[in-house]
C-alpha cells in the first residue's frame, strides 16, 4: 500500500479550502430578498440616512458594532451614489426631499480567532450576518438584503466589519442611482 505525503494532503485540503470559502462568497451577492421587483439601479435618492446596526439578539461587542457602523458609512460615503450621507439622528436629514433610511440588523455572529488564522489559515474564521432594508421616510420597505462580511485568511477580526462595508458598498452601487439635482 502506497502512503501519500503529508504535503500532498494539506495542499488538497488548502485548496479545497479555498474553492469552498469562493463559492459562498459568490452565493451571497445574488439578491436574495427584494421587498418590491426592482430593475438594477432603479432606486433614485439624494440622501441616505444610515441607522446605528442592532444586534439585539446576538452578543456582539461595543467595538464591533461600531465598527461596523464607521465601515458602512466610509463605503457607502464612497459609492458618490448620493449627495448627503447621514448619520443615526442627524436632524438635518429630516429635510431632504427623497431621502433613504438605512437599517442594519445582526443576524448571526461567529468569532474567530486570529492566531487560529496564523497558523493554519484554514481554521478561525470571523463571520458576521446582517440584514439590511432600506426603506423611505414613511418606513415604506424600498430594499431587503442579508449581506456577510468575513475575514478568512489573514487580519484580525474587525477586517470582517471591513468587509460588510464593502459589501453594503456594493448593494448600493448596484441598487441605486443618483437622483437628479434640482438646481445648480
């Protein structure tokens, strides 16, 4: 009986890794709930008001929650989709005309662990799941997404809350157009 090396095997299951950790990814960025049918880009806004993220139900530190929150702004602020941006009780947004209100809600979190990362680069894995709905001054829903961030590989675990911002970022830019200036 012929015995394989050691090497052969953690490189298989590296790999295998690898294309397993790929295919959720993809996965996660198809819609997976829209509140009303809506063709990519089809939303028009001016400004978003982006809400504190809720973890009501899931033990999540200070930190990470506001983290998260920073990472979002910084992203969507990057988008150029909308003219203001808005945070969580900011009162000047109660007068744009087409405004758009973000809520964030964690759905599930999974702590990793760093060294874990280091040494095996397979193991440790942060995950964060959160549902997104944009919806209109009126609370009328516009928008429904459950989007993930993660850190895999290398990083510590608030690159996971990098990634969610990158991935808000993106539901943006695919969802929304910029609405139309009144007057110049």
């Amino acid at each position: 009986m012929r015995r394989v090396p050691v090497t052969t095997i953690f490189v298989f299951s590296l790999i295998a890794s690898l294309l397993a950790d790929g295919l959720p990814l993809r996965a996660q960025s198809q819609p997976q709930k829209a509140a009303t049918p809506q063709a990519s880009g089809s939303l028009k806004a001016s400004a978003i008001q982006i809400q504190q993220i809720q973890a009501n139900e899931v033990k999540l530190s200070a930190e990470f929650q506001m983290a998260l929150y920073e990472n979002v702004i910084e992203e969507v602020s990057k988008t150029n989709k909308f003219e203001h941006v808005y945070r969580d009780g900011d009162r000047n947004a109660a007068d744009a005309s087409d405004l758009v209100i973000l809520h964030s809600t964690v759905t599930g979190f999974k702590q990793g662990s760093g060294m874990a990362r280091q040494v095996t680069t397979v193991a440790g894995a942060t995950d964060i799941k959160v549902h997104l709905q944009f919806t209109d001054k009126n609370g009328k829903s516009l928008l429904e997404r459950d989007v993930d961030g993660r850190v895999r590989f290398f990083g510590e675990n608030l690159r996971a809350t990098y990634d969610f911002g990158k991935k808000v970022a993106g539901v943006v830019r695919q969802n929304f157009t910029m609405a139309s200036r009144a007057s110049q």
